[in-house]
C-alpha cells in the first residue's frame, strides 16, 4: 500500500545526495536561467518551500490527482502531471487515485499556493504536503508531489509553477523511473530514444519524454532547432521559442554548448516540420549524460 511506499521514501530522502541509480544534473538549466526570466506569477517565492502555509481538510481525490477540500477549494498539485490510461493499463489513472486517497482522503493537508489566483479550470495550484500516516501534529513535513512521484504515480510537470522544487521533482522522478517504479514500468511511458522517428508516430499530441545527442544546431528566428539528426522532417527537434526577443542571442548561445551533448526533454509533441517538442523555457532541458 502507500502506507509502505512513502517509509521507502523517507528512507530514500534522508539519503538523496547519495545513492541514486541515476543522478539528474542541472547544469544545463544553470546556464540557461541567468539569461531568461520566469513567469512573474510564479515568482512567489525565493526557494522550493518546505511546509505549506495554509490547511484543509481533505474530501474527495480524483482521476487527475486533484484534491477537493472540505471548505470546496479544488487544489491542483504543483510539479506533478497525473497518469493517463494507457493500452496496456486501462485503469492506471484510476489506481493512482485510489492509492492517493488511501492516503489522503479525510486528512488534513498544507499547502503553499504555487501561484496567484486560480487556473483556468478555477483549481488553485500550490505545493502540498501532508504527514505520513499515523504521525500526528501541526507541521506537514512530507511533500506530497514528491511521495507521488517517488511512488511512480504521476511524472514531473515542466512548469512555471513547479519551477522552484524543479531539481528535487527532478531527482525523485529519476529514482522511480530508473526502479521501474508505477507508471515507469508501462511501455507507454518508457523514455523515447530520439534518434528512432518510428516511436513517435502514434504519440503525437501527447506529452512525451525523448532522450538523445543533438547533432546540430539551428537559428530560425525566432526559433532555435536542436536536432537529433541529419533527415529534416522525419528526426526528432526541439523549438526552443523565448519569450522575448531580448534574450534570444544570449539563449542561443548557450544552447551552442549543447552540441554533442546527450540531453532529455519533455512537452508535447507536433508534426507541423517533423516530431517536434516546443519549449520556451530552456530549463525543460536536462541533461541526461551519466
């Protein structure tokens, strides 16, 4: 049960700068952030907080691992994107949501609000946290959206809310995939290798994961390309779009550096010039070299 999954976890926390099957670097998103700017909404705090402000009792938990709260607040779970069914796993959605609720349902949470307002669906997303089963007081030391992913029910959002707990997410997701953990162990979510354009053909529209060395790069303003082979149309690209046309020389430079490199990244995927993930954020980025 969950209950046995989050003591694994925080075991694993107490050990997260050692022992990892794989270590996530976040090198490339260093040199990336000093020249491009976040979302102002999610510019609420200065560091990935460590308790939630806020409490509420929790009601319902649903399919997208959404929390319904007593008071009739709908909080969305910063930095996790939620399972999907998939062809092998029909009901894998539905599984999370129970293995959450198992958990959460009828307890109190804490949360920090991750931006102002609420989303477009009126959710407000926050990072949440919650104390391990039979632990009882006022603080919350347990981050949920990281037991979620260290239990492999959902995989790290790219996000400008998530932003700030980006390289723990990161790490956490990591471990899972690399133990075949939950979802990890579904063919639908296997890390796509990007030099093989067959594996995409029936996952456009879909949030993937691809992972590859580029082998060049592209100035097509206001684009940059990075691909992962020579065959334009049918390799895997990536469409790193800033936001603004002020940082477009010092992110293009900087993207430079990553020729030759292996690297992992994720987004929806298109077919208007070939596969093709978009991102505007060049911290989507990882690198994916051992």
């Amino acid at each position: 049960m969950l209950k046995d999954i989050i003591s694994r976890y925080l075991v694993r926390k107490h050990h997260e700068t050692r022992g990892r099957p794989e270590r996530v670097r976040c090198t490339i998103a260093l040199v990336f952030l000093a020249f491009f700017t976040k979302n102002a909404e999610a510019q609420v705090f200065e560091r990935c907080p460590a308790q939630g402000g806020n409490r509420g009792r929790v009601l319902i938990v649903d399919e997208k691992l959404d929390l319904t709260l007593e008071d009739g607040q709908r909080i969305k779970i910063a930095g996790i994107e939620p399972p999907r069914p998939t062809p092998d796993d029909p009901e894998l959605d539905i599984r999370a949501r129970d293995r959450l609720a198992s958990w959460l349902a009828g307890e109190e949470v804490y949360f920090t609000p991750a931006e102002r307002g609420l989303d477009r669906w009126g959710r407000k997303v926050a990072f949440v946290f919650a104390a391990q089963p039979g632990q009882a007081g006022p603080l919350a030391p347990l981050s949920v959206a990281e037991a979620v992913l260290d239990a492999g029910l959902a995989r790290y959002e790219a996000s400008a809310a998530g932003y700030l707990c980006r390289e723990k997410l990161l790490a956490v997701e990591s471990g899972a995939r690399a133990a075949g953990i939950g979802l990890w162990g579904d063919p639908y979510y296997a890390v796509l290798a990007a030099d093989n354009p067959q594996l995409f053909a029936d996952r456009l529209g879909t949030i993937v994961i691809a992972e590859g060395r580029v082998s060049r790069i592209v100035d097509r303003r206001p684009r940059i390309l990075l691909y992962f082979g020579f065959r334009r149309g049918s390799d895997l690209s990536i469409a790193l779009v800033p936001r603004t046309g002020k940082t477009f020389e010092s992110v293009y430079r900087a993207a430079a550096g990553l020729s030759g490199r292996i690297i992992r990244v994720r987004g929806l995927l298109d077919n208007h010039f070939g596969p093709q993930i978009e991102i505007s954020d060049p911290s989507d980025i990882e690198s994916a070299e051992r």
